[in-house]
C-alpha cells in the first residue's frame, strides 16, 4: 500500500474515466508539486483485468502509440472486463527522447520501487504493491530504444517454472509477430528489479514486447503494435471477440529465436563506429562476419571484425552505430518453428 501515490479515478467503477497518478513530488520550480501520470481505465462486465504499459523506456515509441490508440478508439461497447492503461511511464524520458530519466535512472531496474524515493521509485512501488495485485494479465511494450534494433516481436524470458513458462508462450504468440525470441535473466541482474520480472513472479500472464528500435518508429512497426494488442487483449478475453492465429489471418509461421546461450550476445570489443554487414531477420553461420568497428581517429586501419559466435538468425543489430567497448551490437541464435523443439540446455 503506497501513501505517496493515489490515483484520481476510481479503478472499479464501470464505464471509462481518464485520470491521473498523482505522485508527491518537490522541485528546484515548485517546493510543493503533484507529478501526474496519465491512467485510463475501460472496465465493462467482470472479465478479467489487463493493464497495458508503454514508456518505460522514454525512446521506445510503438508502444505508447498503441496504448494511446486504444485510450481514443476503444469502443466500451467491445470490452469484457477491465483495461487499465499507462500510455507512459517514464515520461521525463520519453520528453527527452532518451531511454533513462533524466537522472540517469533505468526504470526497468528499480522495481520493486521505493515509497519514500525519488518519483520514479514512488511510481515503481505503487505498481508493484497495489496495481500489479489487481491485475490478470499485463502487456510491457517496449522497442529497442537507439541502441539497438529488433526484429519486430513479442518475446519472454525461458522461466524455470514450467506451468508459467507455457502461460507465458501462449501469450506470446498472441501479439502474432512474425518472429518471437526467448532471452536468458539478464546476466549480473536481480530479475525482480526489471517490471516484467516481478510480474512473472507474482504469477501474472504477461506479454513484452520489442517493436523495432533505433529510436524511431516506423507505420509497419507502430501498425504491428497496434493490432498485435488488440489481439492480445482478445486471447486474455478482455475485448469481444476471438483471438486470431496467424495461420487464421493467412500469414506465415512464426519463428521462435533461441537467444538463451550466451553465445547468442555479442559485443563491442573496441571503442569506434559500428556497422552492421548483416541486418536483423537475416540468417548467418557461425563464423561469418556479422559487423565492422572502425576506428575513426585512425581511418586508415582495417576494421575490427565481429564474427558470429554461432549459427542462427539475427534478432537484434545496432541501431546507433556509435560504440564503447562491452556495448552489444548483436544478438542471434538458432530458429525453430516451436518452442516445444527447445534444447533443454541451449549450450
Ligand atoms: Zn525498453
């Protein structure tokens, strides 16, 4: 129970209210300020409850078109139960088109938040101890931010309790990209630090997504946002209607990456300007050059190469080619055509 955020609307009142999360805050402008977070609310009957969140990283855009296009064009009409939705979570960020708070705070690393810190940890706590035990299922929309760029898709992290794993995939399939990718726990981090890591805990359903990258957003990538979200919101059953599969709307199987191994990561291993020889979605062997580092202070030096560390289908290039050492220019790994083909050990 937080007492440094209340939210204006009530949650469980029927029809829609847009509100705010009212957030005690101080500042060098205003000794006695509210830091307001947008919330929006559609609830109709008593299905389930679904919170969608866009934002967390301020230079991810697709999500926070798609949450605000359903905050317009949702018809109550079609809902079946409650949508709680935050079209920005970090929007100090999000103003300053960068991917941390302006204090240099990752808000997919501080959860489960802090009553008494900052506003972002107040945001983060007041998630994590009264919104998040509200809720069935919730949808983490993400992109790759400048630095990287993704294959277009919905993915999970490969959870050791297998009941929630097979949850997990089934809500993942339901955003219907044409690829799906299946990462590690981020190495050296609590995972409970991270949103989606505490929601998998409290054994929520839970979709995230990577919608592109490089810190735009294009029509293909912003128009696959938004319809994967409706059909997901269709498979948790809180909108009218059945949930499509991609065979059903005439598309291609998906392709599920296996990026488990740690061999899936590489990484900068000199400072300089990376350029990507091969691009996200294409297939490589193990051993083939994948990037070039150039040195640009010394431009008549070869280049650094890096080579695929094993063979697979690149997920994630460089978005911003400008490196420091220890940076990841690339993730790949091997495709499958279902996750039930998975290694039990990916190395
Ligand atoms: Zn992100």
């Amino acid at each position: 129970m937080s007492t440094t955020v209340s939210c204006s609307i009530d949650l469980d009142s029927p029809g829609k209210s847009t509100g705010y999360l009212k957030i005690g805050d101080s500042t060098n402008q205003s000794g006695w300020a509210t830091y307001m977070v947008p919330i929006i609310k559609y609830k109709n009957g008593e299905g389930p409850t679904v919170l969608v969140l866009a934002g967390n990283h301020g230079d991810e855009y697709e999500g926070q078109f798609a949450a605000r296009d359903l905050a317009n064009n949702l018809d109550m009409n079609e809902v079946t139960g409650r949508i709680i939705i935050i079209p920005c979570l970090s929007q100090p960020a999000a103003k300053a088109g960068t991917r941390l708070w302006p204090d240099g705070t990752n808000f997919n690393r501080i959860f489960p938040g802090n009553e008494n810190g900052a506003v972002h940890g107040k945001l983060a706590y007041y998630l994590s101890t009264e919104l998040f035990h509200q809720v069935d299922a919730v949808f983490e929309l993400h992109s790759g931010g400048r630095g990287h760029h993704f294959v277009p898709c919905s993915h999970m992290v490969w959870s050791s309790d297998v009941t929630q794993r097979k949850r997990m995939i089934e809500g993942m399939k339901s955003y219907n990209t044409s690829h799906h990718m299946i990462f590690p726990e981020q190495p050296g981090t609590d995972p409970t630090t991270l949103l989606p890591g505490l929601v998998e805990r409290l054994g929520k359903g839970l979709v995230t997504t990577e919608l592109g990258g490089s810190g735009i957003a294009t029509f293909e990538s912003t128009t696959i946002a938004k319809d994967g979200l409706r059909n997901g919101l269709r498979f948790f059953k809180a909108i009218k209607g059945e949930s499509k599969t991609r065979a059903e709307l005439g598309l291609k199987p998906p392709i599920f990456l296996d990026l488990r191994s740690s061999k899936s990561y590489h990484s900068a291993t000199h400072v300089g300007l990376y350029e990507n020889i091969k691009g996200a979605g294409d297939a490589v062997e193990k051993g083939e050059v994948i990037g070039l580092i150039h040195d640009m202070d010394h431009p008549d030096t070869p280049a650094v190469e890096i080579r695929a560390q094993q063979s697979g289908v690149i997920g994630v290039m460089r978005g911003f080619p400008r490196v420091n050492i220890g940076d990841v220019v690339a993730v790949l790994g091997p495709a499958y055509a279902s996750t039930d083909l998975f290694p039990e050990n990916p190395d």
